[in-house]
C-alpha cells in the first residue's frame, strides 16, 4: 500500500517515499536471514540515489548490499561496508538508524572473526543508541557485544546476553529475543 501510495506522488516526494518503503523492505528482509532479498532492494535504492541525488537512499542500498555480500561469504566486501557505514553517520547523520548500521558492521566483522573490531563497532553502536534514544537494536547490539566478548575471552559475556534477552522482551521484539537466548545458552 506505501508503494502503491508512492507511485502516485510527484517528484521529489514519489521516488523518495518509494525509496524510504524499499528501505525498510531491506531492513526487514536482512533482519529475516535474507541477505539475497535484502540486496535486491538495495540496488533498487542504490538507483534511486544515484538517479534523483538521495544520498540517504545510495548510502542506505549500498549498505545493504555489502552487508548482504559479507553474509553470503565475500568478507573482501567488509572494508568498503565499514566506510560507508562511516560515510552514512558523517554525511547523512540520521543517527535514528546508525545504531543498527553499527551493530550490523560487528556483526559482520564476528562473520569474519575478528571479534576486536566487532566490540568496537558494537559499543559504537549502543553509545550512539543511549545518547540519542534510538534504542530499537539495542538488544542486537547488546547481544553481538555479548558474542565479542566470550570470542575475546572477555567478561561480561553473559551479562550483555542477558540484558539484551531482556531489552527485547520488554520491547516485544521476540526474533531478537530467541536469538539473544541462543547466544546466552551458549555463552552461559
């Protein structure tokens, strides 16, 4: 129905409003374990960017599709997601969503092992998210921390596990909190 609804506006307001739905399409499908969706959508947005001069939506596909890349096995991709996740927080400055943007670049350096740069990149994200309120992934970012620190061999492994499994309860986010309960089960 928002694309529907999109289709029908004039320029700037149409593509715009198309690329804003597309967005939170690819969130939504990269959230699900679809990293394939989730880079269809991100080229779409990548276009969209590009053709009508939306920096957003061109940072936003191109980070959908890095991420998305990473997950499915190219980690040479993980540098040039990091700089855009960079780009996006310097240019763009939405930081309602940078948090996520940060904690998805930990998640991909866990991916490639390097569990350094994932706490780094996991406690960016939840330091953006308590100073700004944005607080929808801190349960993520909570959980992936979490995972840094037992990879790191690092306490308080199983306390970010736990508070991230209850964070997503409180806020009903039940994917979240299955997946921070798996990984308490296995840092516990």
């Amino acid at each position: 129905e928002g694309l529907a609804r999109a289709e029908s506006l004039p320029y700037p307001l149409g593509p715009y409003s198309r690329a804003y739905v597309d967005s939170l399409l690819a969130t939504a499908r990269s959230m699900d374990g679809d990293p394939v969706g989730a880079a269809e959508v991100g080229q779409r947005l990548v276009a969209v960017g590009e053709r009508h001069g939306f920096a957003i939506w061109s940072l936003s596909g191109q980070m959908h599709c890095l991420y998305a890349g990473v997950r499915l096995g190219d980690h040479s991709l993980l540098p040039g997601f990091a700089q855009v996740v960079e780009a996006w927080h310097r240019v763009v400055a939405i930081d309602s969503w940078t948090p996520q943007w940060f904690a998805d670049l930990g998640f991909a350096h866990l991916l490639v092992g390097d569990a350094t740069s994932a706490l780094a990149a996991f406690d960016r994200s939840l330091r953006i998210a308590y100073a700004n309120g944005s607080r929808f992934y801190e349960a993520e970012a909570l959980r992936g921390r979490g995972q840094a620190k037992a990879a790191l061999g690092r306490s308080g492994a199983v306390e970010d596990c736990r508070q991230a499994m209850l964070v997503a309860e409180r806020q009903g986010a039940t994917l979240f909190a299955a997946r921070a309960r798996d990984a308490l089960a296995v840092t516990a």
